[in-house]
C-alpha cells in the first residue's frame, strides 16, 4: 500500500511468528493523517485488534514497532522508534520510545511499522531487508546477554552477506527470555525500557530483529525541509538546555537541581534529599568518569555518556538510575551505579522498576513485612539480585514482578512507589504536585514524560510554585498532548525543552521570567479554552516550534500548531479510550499514599500530592467523565468517531455504564479525599 | 566565612566547585566567583540561588557560616 504523503514509506507489515506468515497491514492515508506515526499509530493499531479479554502473554497479543514520518528526513533527534503493546506489568497498554538508529534502518528497509502476533515455538531473530523478513533460528543466542546478542547478530549478517552489513538492532536479554515484568529491549545502548516490552517479545520467543536496507524517505518539500533542519539544528545547540545542560552532563547534572528543591526521591521516596548526593551527582560523573558524550543518529543535543567500567567503555546512567541507585537505596558508590546501570542493560531489565522495585524490598524487610535479606545501604551483593531477578532465582523471581505485586502480597501499598503498576521515576512529586498529577493520570503508568513533565516548570528550569496545583492540571493537558506528538513524530522529547525560548531559561531572574513563572498557576482558565478549542491556535509557531512546520514539509499534510496539539489530544484520549477497556477508571489514576496522604516536611500540608482536587480538574479539562472515561462527544470531537469501539462506547453510556462520577474512591485520595 | 558551592553546566565550564570566603550577599559571591574563574559576573548572576537549602535572591545577604549553592537552569530526564 503506497501513501500520497511524504515522510512515509508506505507499508506495515503484520508478522505472525506461529505461521511465519508475513502480509502487509493497512494503513490508510486517513489513518496516518489522523494518527501521524509512533505511539499514536501504534495505539489505533492495539486498539483495534485487542479486546478487554487479550492477555499480555499471549499469541493475540501485538507487539507494534513504528516509527514516525520525521525518521530518516533528517530532522534534529529523529532516528528514534516506537514499542508498544499490551503491558504484562501494568496489564494496560504500554508505549515506549526509544533513541539509537533501529527507526532510522526500519525505513531504510521500507518500512512504517512491524505489527508481530503469534508465538514461535522456536526462539527467532527475524531479519526484515528492503521489506522482505527473513525468520533466522536464533537458538544458539538465546541465553545471550544483549551486548553479546547484538555483536552475534553482526557477525551473522556479515558472514551471509560475505562484509559488514549496517543495520538496526532489537534484542532482549536473559530478563526478556524469563519474562521479568519489566524487562527491556536494548538497541546498541539505548532501551525501549518502560512497561515490560522486552517480556512480549520473549514469550514470542523472538530474540532479535534487525533490519536493513537501502529506501529513501521521500520528503514532500525537501527544500524548505533541508533549510528548516539547518535552522532547527542551530536553535537547538544554541538553547541552554539542549545546547549547553544536556550535551555537557547529560541527564545526570539533573541530580543536584532536584536535591537543592527537595525533589531527589530518597530512601525510597521517604525523603526528597540525599545527604550524599554531592558523590552520586552528574558533575562528580562528568569530572571523574566520563570519557565521552554521544548522541543518537541526528541528534544535536548529545546527552548519552560513556563510562569506563571494568576497563570497557559503555554506556554511563541517566538521572532516574542514578537517583534511584544512588539515594533511592542509600548508596553513595558511584562506580557500583556505572557497573549496575552496565550490568542491567546486559540483562536487558528497566533500571527505574528494577531500582524501584529493590527500594520497596527494602523498606518491606526494614518494615518487617518480607524477610528478604536486602537492607538499604548494603549493596554489596546487589549484582547479583540482579541475576536473580533476571533468571527469575530465589528472591529474584518474586522482584521480577515489580512493586504492585509485591505490594499485593506483602503488604505496604503505601509505600510501592508506583502508578497503575509501573515504578515512578527519580522524581519526588511532593515537591512537585504538578508532575504528581502527571504521575498519577499518565496513560503507561507513573512515567514523569508521558504525565507531562511539569517539573521542568516547577524547579529544574523555572521557578513555577511547585506547591500549588493551581494551573497544573491544564498545563499538565497541553504538555502531555504536544509531547504525544513529539513523541508520534518520531522525535526525541528532549527537543521539547527548547520550546521555552533562551531568555526564560537562561535569566530566572529577569522580569519577564518571573512574571512568566507568577503566571503559569493563574492561566488555568485560558489554558483550558486552548485545550477545548485547539483550532483557534491556526497558525505555525516560529524559531522555538518547528516540529508543525516540520510535518507539512516532511509529509504534505496541512499542519499548524492546532493541528499539531489536536493530533496530540487525540493520541492521548484514544490511549485512555483503549485503557478504558481494561478497566482504568480514576481509582486507577493514583499515587501511593506516601506522596498523597504524608507531607515530605512535617507539619507543611503543602508538601504533599493533592491529587484528587487536581484530577477534577484534569478530566474536565481533558472531557473525559470524573471517572476517567472518555465521553463519545470528546471522541467525535477529536475525530475517533470512525473507530469501532465508538458505536459500543454511546451504547455503554446510553446504558448508564459510565457515570460521570468517581466510581470508586482513589487508591490515593487519602486525606484529601476524605 | 561561607561556602559557595557551584552546580550544573557551569561548573563544567569554569572548572569551579566550591570555595570559602567572606561574602556578605548573594551579588557580592558572585563578584568573588567572577574573580576566581576568570569568566563575566553577569554568568553567575544568572543562576539560581540556594541559602541554606532555601532559594536566594541575588539581592539576598548572607551570614556567617552560610552555605549559598549556584546552580545553572536543567531540564530532561
């Protein structure tokens, strides 16, 4: 199936690897406009083939890998990829995004998308060249870690072609193959970690894809799209945060910002300062232990270390490992950080559940609810847990299940730092309630990206009053719907930071930039107008918005800055519409009790997630019911009235299925919902 | 005496990470700063302050044994 627009190659294929049958899946040119690409595409595509019947662990299940119309036409930090599939550790739909160059060669070979079903009997390595797939018997590389996976591969495809062969690789590790909940697909050093992808693709027993090739992206306007990358590219390494913060310490130099705000989760989240953060911190990494930055294919910004670990360079840890190893557990040993946050992707775990998971251990046996052996700041054994998780071994087979469950059996809900299943990040959201609203409703589970990121506003950039939820709801909508597009693109996130233009970031102290700051909590009512009406917003945003101007030129399509954000609103509601048919509802959007119900400082209300307040207006916001359903006039609006669970949604609300009211009390409503 | 310490891509820069000296304000810490690294005052008097755990002014004084933290803006995780 070919496509009028650009940016596209024109075809999906749909891989079933019981059958090894490989035919094309259609996608429509109303589809691609609709749904753009990435995470956006890939949720029409669960959408309409799982039911609320469809186990994560089974041949029903898709794993959907795509990539966005942006991939491959040079735009600034776009070689990136999409995973999605139905989670095995938040049993909702999951989403995750990831750098390296595996988009870049899927359209190289020809390709939009991957939509795989089935189960292998056997364990595979499908090799996808110019469109065709080859099914490879990957039986002497199970077992393998993903360091050695991946040179395995290259060495194969240079032996059957007779020289080195360039090409993208997915693989997973002994965690994927043992199906640990939240394991990871690793693509050179980069991880499609969030939300248990890597456990999909091990019950299909596939342990790699590669692809390769020699397409070319057409791109509808390559003139204006060259002259429009080449001014995107200087933009973004002219801005202080993707120009400056993040190429010269990564996401690490995060550490010290949040400590200074009380935002670095400590001991498990029961504290949002590390007394020795000064030796886990991204300067002390930069000073002692970096050997070099890199960047994904494309990518301006530069915000991947290298590290020496065992004499070997590899990849050095992002903030979230680095928080969540580091005073999450009590440890101060940045060297045993470089070498887990080594030894995790080897195995191809998450290193944020993984971290998150072994705090809950520990709080767990310090609570005397699970003698576990594991105590915070005795790590000397900790590398090993990691195998034991990995290859599902003693108390290892019990963390692969991640915190919730744990939780479930145990005991101490309160203090599984989780939402809807999946473990936050390293970021303390009682100190900043807007990013713990984005937490708690975000479609994945508790990720701090696809909640919005309101921290960046709330301390690490800007100096938005991270206490008050006034405002946050609305503009947690606005991010959350522009970073879904980003997102579908094909885009990094970190792009979006540059959305700020320099002087707001770069001048906290300027006139403009507090009253920018003073702002923000007051806005709310102007904000929702926009996000009621975002076709009032007909018009391309210049210099620090490029990514609308980008996809008309790339692909063809009429695009401005509404459009762009409409697009994202409909990605966003369509994977709640999804969700909505596995259960979620507002209980769901929740934070453990130690972030809604327990102040960080003792005595200051203030300092803890008022969730439930914020969530009212959020769903407003968003039209969704107050328990957390998309209404059938919100799905006509965002033009998801074609899809065929529309027509079971209006009977479901004709019934009086779905109220418009909370159906039952929030996991997290605490004291403020009582 | 205080302790001036400097976080973020600004450290990197100028090499600089912590010092003791006598500064009785925020502005005047920046001076000193300005004066250790070699680098223009206007760079430091663009971070964002932290006294004692709490955000700081530039205008903000300080007293003995104080502990003032310059940090350049972040963002990305």
């Amino acid at each position: 199936m070919s496509t009028k627009y650009g940016g596209y190659m024109g075809k999906v294929l749909k891989i079933n690897v019981s059958t090894r049958e490989v035919t094309e899946y259609p996608w429509s040119d109303e589809e691609r406009r609709l749904f753009i690409g990435g995470k956006s595409m890939a949720a029409k595509i669960l959408g309409d083939n799982l039911t609320s019947q469809t186990k994560p662990f089974s041949a029903e299940n898709l794993l959907v890998i795509t990539t966005g119309p942006l991939t491959g036409t040079g735009a600034p930090s776009s070689s990136r990829f999409n995973v999605s599939t139905l989670s095995p550790q938040t049993k909702i739909i999951t989403s995750s995004n990831c750098g390296g160059n595996f988009g870049y060669y899927l359209k190289k070979a020809g390709l939009d998308g991957l939509v795989i079903e089935g189960r292998s009997e056997t364990p595979l390595w499908l090799h996808i060249r110019n469109g065709e797939v080859v099914f490879n018997d990957a039986a002497d590389m199970w077992g393998l870690k993903t360091g050695p996976a991946q040179k395995a591969l290259d060495e194969r495809l240079a032996a059957e072609n007779g020289k080195p062969v360039k090409n993208g690789k997915l693989v997973i590790g002994p965690a994927g193959e043992n199906q640990v909940l939240y394991s990871a697909i690793i693509s050179n050093e980069r991880v499609a970690g969030r939300g248990g992808t890597g456990a999909v693709m091990g019950w299909k027993n596939i342990k790699a894809i590669t692809a390769s090739g020699n397409q070319q992206v057409r791109v509808a306007e390559p003139e204006k799209m060259k002259a429009l990358n080449k001014k995107w590219f200087k933009y973004l390494r002219s801005h202080p945060l993707t120009g400056d913060q993040l190429p010269r310490l990564g996401t690490a130099g995060l550490v010290s910002t949040m400590q200074m705000n009380g935002q670095l989760s400590t001991k498990n989240y029961n504290y949002g300062r590390y007394d020795d953060f000064e030796l886990v911190n991204g300067e002390t990494l930069a000073e002692k232990y970096n050997i070099v930055n890199k960047g994904c294919l494309t990518c301006p910004i530069k915000c991947a270390r290298t590290v020496e670990v065992d004499g070997k360079p590899v990849k050095g840890p992002e903030l979230e490992t680095l928080g969540l190893l580091g005073g999450g557990i009590l440890n101060n040993d940045l060297e045993a950080i470089l070498k887990w946050n080594y030894e995790l992707d080897e195995l191809g775990m998450d290193t944020i559940s993984t971290a998150s998971t072994l705090a809950y251990a520990m709080e767990a046996r310090e609570k005397g609810l699970w003698d576990n052996g594991l105590a915070f700041g005795e790590t000397e054994d900790i590398s090993k847990i990691w195998e034991d998780i990995a290859y599902r071994r003693g108390i290892g087979d019990e963390l692969a299940n991640g915190s919730r469950w744990l939780a479930e059996k145990y005991g101490g809900k309160e203090f599984a730092i989780n939402a809807k299943g999946l473990e936050l990040a390293a970021y303390e959201p009682r100190r900043a309630v807007g990013l713990g609203l984005g937490y708690a409703v975000s479609n994945r589970g508790g990720c701090h990206l696809n909640g919005g990121y309101m921290i960046l506003l709330e301390g690490l950039s800007m100096n938005v009053d991270p206490q008050t939820p006034h405002g946050k709801p609305d503009m947690t909508v606005m991010f959350q719907d522009l970073m879904e597009m980003v997102s579908a693109a094909g885009q990094c996130l970190f792009t979006t930071y540059a959305f700020f233009p320099p002087p707001l970031i770069s001048k906290p102290h300027a006139w403009y930039t507090r009253a920018f700051c003073k702002a923000v909590p007051v806005i709310g009512p102007v904000l929702r107008l926009l996000n009621k009406f975002p076709g009032m917003l007909c018009f391309n945003i210049p210099v620090v918005f490029n990514q609308s101007k980008a996809l008309k030129y790339a692909t063809g399509m009429p695009m401005n800055f509404g459009k762009f954000f409409k697009a994202g609103k409909r990605s966003y509601t369509l994977e709640r519409h999804i969700n909505t048919r596995f259960g979620i509802r507002r209980k769901d959007d929740s934070l453990p009790a130690r972030l809604t119900d327990v102040p960080q400082i003792e005595g200051d209300e203030k300092t803890r997630v008022p969730l439930e307040r914020m969530k009212t207006v959020y769903y407003h916001a968003r039209g969704w019911t107050q328990d957390a359903v998309p209404t059938p006039r919100t799905l006509k609006k965002l033009g998801l009235a074609g899809l065929a669970s529309y027509k079971e949604t209006c009977e479901a609300f004709r019934r009086g299925e779905f109220q418009d009211k909370p159906a039952g009390r929030s996991a997290g409503a605490g004291k403020e919902g009582a | 005496m205080v302790t001036i310490k400097l976080f973020g891509s600004l450290r990197l820069k100028t090499g600089f990470k912590e010092m003791q000296a006598y500064a009785s304000s925020v502005s005047e810490a920046c001076a000193l700063l300005a004066r250790a690294t070699g680098h223009d005052k206007k760079e430091f008097k663009n971070c964002l302050f932290v006294i004692n755990g709490k955000q700081g002014k530039y205008s903000s004084a300080l007293a003995e044994g104080d502990e003032l933290v310059l940090m350049s803006p972040s963002g990305g995780g």
